[in-house]
C-alpha cells in the first residue's frame, strides 16, 4: 500500500512536506553549507522539491523513478533526468556541489560504494558533497520519529559510523551533525573531495 501511495509525485511529494515540516531542518542545513552559485547535481532527487533552492541554469536532479522525474520537469522545468546513480553519465568533475537527501537508506553498501567512487569523479577537486539522511531506527529518540521511518521504504537505516566507513575512502567529512526535525532526528555529512598522495 505505501508503494501504491508514494508511486505518484504529487502525492508523494504533500506526504514529505507534511512529514518533514515543509523540509524546515533540511533547508537550513543545504544552505547553511552549500552556496547556491555553483553547478549542483542532486542525486535521488524525487520529485525535485530542493531545486527550489539553486539557480535553474546550475540545478540538474537525477532520479530512477520515470514518475518523480516526469512531475519533476512538469513542476519545476525540464532540469531532471532519469539516471540510475550507479550508471551516471556526466563528464568529470563538472559538479561543484552534489547533493543526496534522504537517498542513502535506500541503497545497499556495494551500491553506495559504487556511487561514491562516481560522485568523486563527477566532483570539482573543490567541490563539496552534502548528505542528509535519518538516524537509523534504534537511534531515533521518540515514538514518532521511530513510527515514522519504520515505515519507511529504505530498508538500510545507517549510524554515523557506519557511514563514515563508506565515505572515507573517497572523502574528507569535515562536518557532521544530527538535527531533530519534527518527525525525524536527522544527520547531516558534509564531505570534501579526497585529494591522493601520489
Ligand atoms: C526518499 S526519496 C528522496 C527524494 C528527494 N531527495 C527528497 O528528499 O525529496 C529517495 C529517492 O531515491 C531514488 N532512488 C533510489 N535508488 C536510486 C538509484 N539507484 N538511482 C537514482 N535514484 C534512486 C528513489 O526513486 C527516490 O525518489
């Protein structure tokens, strides 16, 4: 049944604003830690609600879901792409900031492996990768909070260490912080391009 609600945008898209708040807590924290000039690949975009927050021309959101992607361009104009995160097409480094919002906790360890070698490519030396996703399950505080992403459709809710291990062969995290929204206790990753000894 919740496949069946979330399978459309429009529907899904009124489900996570009224979940997150109208999205208060991630809002602040993009722009607390991205600026909004640079060029911005949004991975796992949805139904493209945070292109609101960068210039059009900058702005490229890739999903796998023909059905996000299709409101997506219908809503916001056609800056979406269907792309699987593991096959992406871009040239390298052609992004200054890549973002991936509530993204991780759908994903496998082999697949985030693969995509964060990838993003690594994609990304400017300078660039900067923004993660935020929720604490997992067992560490979410209240009822709500643990009601709400139990019944979420990502099946691997990660703590921050766990993650870490994930980011740290590709990336330097230099911040990391955990937030409460309303409904859900959320941590963000802000993560620097890894530069190898030769
Ligand atoms: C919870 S939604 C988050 C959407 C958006 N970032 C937001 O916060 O509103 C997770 C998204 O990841 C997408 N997704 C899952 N696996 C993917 C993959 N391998 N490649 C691209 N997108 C993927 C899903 O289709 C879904 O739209």
């Amino acid at each position: 049944m919740i496949n069946d609600i979330f399978g459309s945008g429009r529907v899904m898209e009124w489900v996570r604003i009224l979940i997150n708040n109208n999205f208060r807590v991630i809002k602040s924290m993009i722009r607390e830690n991205l600026d909004d000039k640079g060029d911005i690949l949004d991975i796992g975009c949805g139904t493209g609600y945070f292109s609101r927050l960068f210039k059009f021309s900058k702005y490229v959101g890739i999903d796998s879901s023909l059905k996000y992607v299709g409101f997506a361009n219908k809503k916001y104009g056609g800056k979406f792409f269907v792309m699987d995160a593991n096959k992406m097409n871009f040239k390298n480094k052609l992004f200054d900031g890549v973002l991936m919002i509530s993204f991780l906790h759908h994903l496998t360890d082999k697949e985030l492996d693969g995509i964060f070698h990838d993003v690594k490519r994609v990304l400017k030396i300078e660039g900067k990768l923004i993660i935020i996703d929720p604490v997992p399950v067992y560490e979410q505080k209240n009822f709500l909070r643990k009601f709400i992403f139990r019944h979420d459709r990502g099946c691997y809710g990660r703590n921050k260490e766990q993650i870490f291990r994930l980011l740290e062969p590709y990336f330097n995290i230099s911040s990391y912080a955990v937030k409460n929204s309303l409904t859900c206790t959320l941590q963000l990753f802000v993560c620097n391009n890894k530069l190898y000894k030769r």
